[in-house]
C-alpha cells in the first residue's frame, strides 16, 4: 500500500521498530525522532533498530525534517498517496513494513508529543521483550482530560472485553511484531478505523488474540500541541464510537462470554517521580447547553432507540437543571448498549445520525462527572471510574438480552 | 472446593480468615509472608490469593507485581488496614482490594466475583 518509501541504508531487517506517524509535523518531528533515537540506543542497544517515519504525504517538509534530525538510527520514511489520508492509512503502511523487516518489537510515538523522553521508549518496548504482546501507557491525567475515555471508551470495553486498559485509545503503544498479522487480517477497515479510530481498533484486537496486555506507569502526563478538546469532538466521537460498534459485531462470540473483568500486566513500577497534571477546564454550563439541545434534535430518536426507561429518565434528568444534575451511569451504561444493538441493526446510511444523537447524552454524562468530582482528589476521581466501570460490569446482562 | 491462600503475618487474621473461609465452603492454606511464595504457589495452585499489604520485611505491592509477572490471570485480592495504598499505582495490579474487617461480608462478596470471573482463553 505504502506510495512512496525512502529507505537510504537500505534496511531489510530489523529487531525493533520504532514508528512516528505524522501528517505535517514538520514541528515535532524532529524533536520525536531525537529521543526516539536515545531511548532505543540507551534501553535496546543490543538490538537491530529503525525509526520508521509512517506519513500522510505531508506537504510542509516533515520528510525533510526526519532525515535532517542527527541520529545513529538508521531510518525509513514510508507514506501514503496524497489522496490517502488518516493515521490508521499511515498505521497500515507501517503494518506492512514491521512484516517486511520481520521486527520483533515495535513502539510507536505520536510526533507532537512535547515532552516524550528516552524512558517513553523502555516502557512501551521492555514489557514486549519480557513477554507481553500489547502495551498501553498510563499517562498521569487531570481528572477532566479525556472524559471521552473516563465516560464511555474505558468502561464500555472493559465490560465487553474483561480487561481493566485505563487509556485503549491513547495514540501511542508496543505491541509484538506478530500482531500485525491480526491488523492486516482484520475485517473491520472502515473510513473511521483509517482515521482516528485506529487506536482504539489495534487495542480491541489485541483484546481479542487473548495475548498479555500490559500497561506501562510514564510517571508523567502527555503534552501536546494546545488543543480544544471539544472542538474536535464533532469528528473524534463517532470514528472512535462506531469503531467500538463495527468491532462489536465482530467480536460478539468473544465479549458474551466476558463475565467482570480482571487487571492486566504493569510495568514501570520504579518510576519514582510521578508528575502533576496541569488541570483541564471544563465549561458545564456549555455541556448543559449541548445536553439541551440534544432533546429538540433527537427526542424522537431516542424513544425509537432506547429501552422504555431510558427517555423518561432522561426527562427527569433534563427537570433537575444545572446545580442538581445528575446522569445515573445504569442509565448510560443502558444507552450504550441500547445504541451498539441499533447502529448494529440500521442501513448504513442511517448510522451516522445514530451516532451524532448519542453525542449530547455523552455530554450530559460528562457533566455529571464533573459534578459528581468536582471536590475530588485526582484519585478520588479515578476511584469514581473504577466504581462507574463495575456499573457497566454489573448490567452487562441487560446487553446479553437486546443483543440476542 | 476452590483453594485460597491467605499471605498475613498476623497470625489472628491468618486464623480469623480461615475459619470463616472454611465455613463458607473454601479450602484454605496460609503463608505469614512472602517467603518462597511464588515456588508455593507453583505448588499449591491456589485458586486465589489474598495478601496483605503491609508485612514485616515485605511489601505486598512487590509481591504483587511477582505474582502478576508470573500468574498473569491469578485472581489477587489486596487486604489491608489502611486504603492509602491506593497512591501506589501499583495496587491496580490487584482484582480488587479489602479493609481488614471482623466482619467479612466484602472479602466474601470480592471472592466470589472473583472466582465467577470469565475471559475466553
């Protein structure tokens, strides 16, 4: 698939892959690629090593940048055509290449990560050299960054696959060489899944080839480029969400019989200095609004969608106004299910509209969390996940039933 | 009758766990710390463990870790008198964790979930 390929040490074999996807990243690139090069010099001399470049055919000079970075790591730009956008298009290319090389381990790292540092590399890589097939990192996280993982991403797939992976759909992660096989076999290659919905799509199929899953302690939360979460969450939630629901399909044989959940592997354990996040503003009277506006859109929808309890609870939600609101997560946990068996069942043409009218409950969801721990410790709240994650658990049974 | 190792260096807990456990249809074994508990556990083949945290000269998050390396799927229940062990992000290792108590309703409602536990292997 890989439209264009620069390979100037001519590699063709290799123990690790270390792979920075980009689409005009001409700014963090270098950066990336730097420490990207320590890390795997100082944790993984004794391997044969390349940083592989995976791009979406930038036109801003991130090529350049790349091979213009001082390291002692050999490197492979490969990229789309100019027509193929999307991370998981770069992410293919990359399968391909990890084939190609016959690597053992690979690592990949987003490029406009500010502060990723050698150590990133050794714990996303070590945990697959002692035997685990798919690391996740833990990043340290304010209570209210990533409430689209805390809300909906983090519980629904624990409850479906039995693994407790805090942060499935981080962007960055190891994974063993083997595992591409499983990726390019995958059924499931939806415009979604080419776009920003290849994170959480590699992590559920690594959930599903019953491999060791571990999650590495970074001791430091992720910094990127300034961006307003919810600007993107028009574009974000439904490739994430209907990348869950496409993969639920597949998976079904799998999930029903999921009962609870357990822990996975942790590695990082001796990272002694553990950073404070910077904290995430959240406007609640902007996610009420949003919460609002979802009834006059979609009311009707919901009553076609959602079990007989649901829209009236949801009335009942709507009467308690800003200072006493509150989304019981049985209610969520219920919509959730409610909403995969319809996207499951509906034309295609129609999923889209599903997906846009799940987004202002997901809002009112968040904003109950934000009630709900707004006077909560960073643990505290993690805590309310952990609780939040067992109510999914528990009414998994409700999914078993609309499903069949 | 599923067997479940009982890792405290207090012997009163040690024997309060025991009994009840027993009563309540388990077989028991116990260990008063984490000495050569990984080769006991190759052994044994407990069905569950539950570990005390905080043991003289032992560190039950360490052990943890041990096990967890070792038994990937090895249901572990954390026990404890305090629950600031929560800080340590290694406790998330565990299957779910317990506030030492007379009263062992929640260590008995933990065990049994962890037991009924199911993924596809």
């Amino acid at each position: 698939m890989a439209f264009y390929e620069e390979n100037p040490g001519g590699i063709t074999r290799a123990d690790m892959v270390l792979a920075i996807p980009t689409f005009n990243e001409v700014e963090g690139i270098g950066r990336t690629t730097m420490q990207a090069a320590k890390g795997l010099a100082e944790h993984f001399g004794n391997l044969q090593s390349v940083i592989v470049n995976c791009d979406n055919h930038s036109t801003d000079g991130t090529r350049e940048a790349f091979f213009s970075t001082p390291s002692e790591m050999p490197k492979i730009y490969i990229s789309t055509s100019p027509e193929q956008q999307g991370k998981g298009n770069n992410l293919r290319n990359l399968f391909e290449k990890v084939r190609e090389l016959e690597a053992r381990i690979v690592v990949v790292l987003e490029a406009d990560t500010r502060n990723v540092a050698p150590s990133w590399i050794r714990k996303l890589g070590e945990p697959i050299l002692k035997g685990s097939g798919y690391v996740c990192p833990l990043y340290v996280r304010h209570k209210y960054e990533a409430t689209l993982t805390s809300s909906l991403v983090y519980p629904l797939m624990r409850c479906l696959y039995g693994r407790r992976v805090r942060q499935p759909n981080v962007g960055d992660f190891g994974f063993k060489g083997d595992l591409v096989e499983a990726f390019l076999k995958s059924s499931v290659w939806t415009d979604s899944v080419q776009h920003f919905g290849v994170d959480v799509w590699m992590t559920t199929i690594a959930l599903n080839a019953r491999l060791p899953i571990c999650q590495s302690l970074i001791g430091a939360p992720k910094v990127h480029r300034m961006k307003d979460p919810y600007a993107h969450l028009p574009v974000l939630f439904p490739q994430v969400i209907s990348t869950i629901f496409e993969l639920m399909m597949v998976y079904s044989d799998f999930w029903r019989q999921v009962k609870w959940s357990k822990p996975t592997l942790l590695f990082g354990t001796d990272t002694h200095e553990v950073e404070t996040p910077v904290p995430a503003e959240v406007n609640v009277a902007l996610l009420h609004d949003y919460f609002l506006q979802g009834f006059d859109k979609y009311h009707g929808m919901w009553q076609d969608v959602y079990d007989q309890t649901v829209c009236p609870k949801l009335e009942e939600i709507r009467g308690l106004g800003l200072q006493h609101f509150s989304f019981p997560t049985q209610t969520w946990a219920k919509i959730l299910f409610d909403m995969a068996k319809a996207y499951a069942q509906a034309e295609e043409s129609k999923r889209a509209i599903l997906l846009d009218s799940l987004l202002p409950l997901y809002l009112g969801k968040v904003l109950s969390f934000v009630k709900k721990t707004e006077r909560m410790s960073i643990q505290q709240a993690e805590e309310y996940v952990e609780n939040e994650c067992t109510t999914f658990e528990e009414t998994k049974p409700y999914l078993l039933k609309v499903w069949e | 009758m599923p067997k479940i190792l009982v890792v405290d260096d207090e012997e009163h807990i040690r024997l309060l766990y025991s009994e009840e456990l027993k009563e309540a249809g388990y077989e028991v074994i116990t260990a008063e710390n984490g000495n050569r508990l990984l080769e006991r556990i190759e052994e044994e083949k407990p069905a569950l463990i539950i570990l005390d945290i905080k043991m003289v000269d032992y560190n039950g998050l360490d052990i943890l870790q041990d096990i967890r390396n070792r038994f990937y799927d090895l249901p572990v229940i954390l026990s404890t008198a305090y629950d600031t062990f929560k800080e340590d992000m290694k406790s998330i290792a565990a299957d779910f964790y317990v506030v030492k108590s007379f009263d062992l309703t929640e260590l008995k409602k933990k065990i049994a979930t962890a037991l009924e536990t199911s993924l596809p292997s």
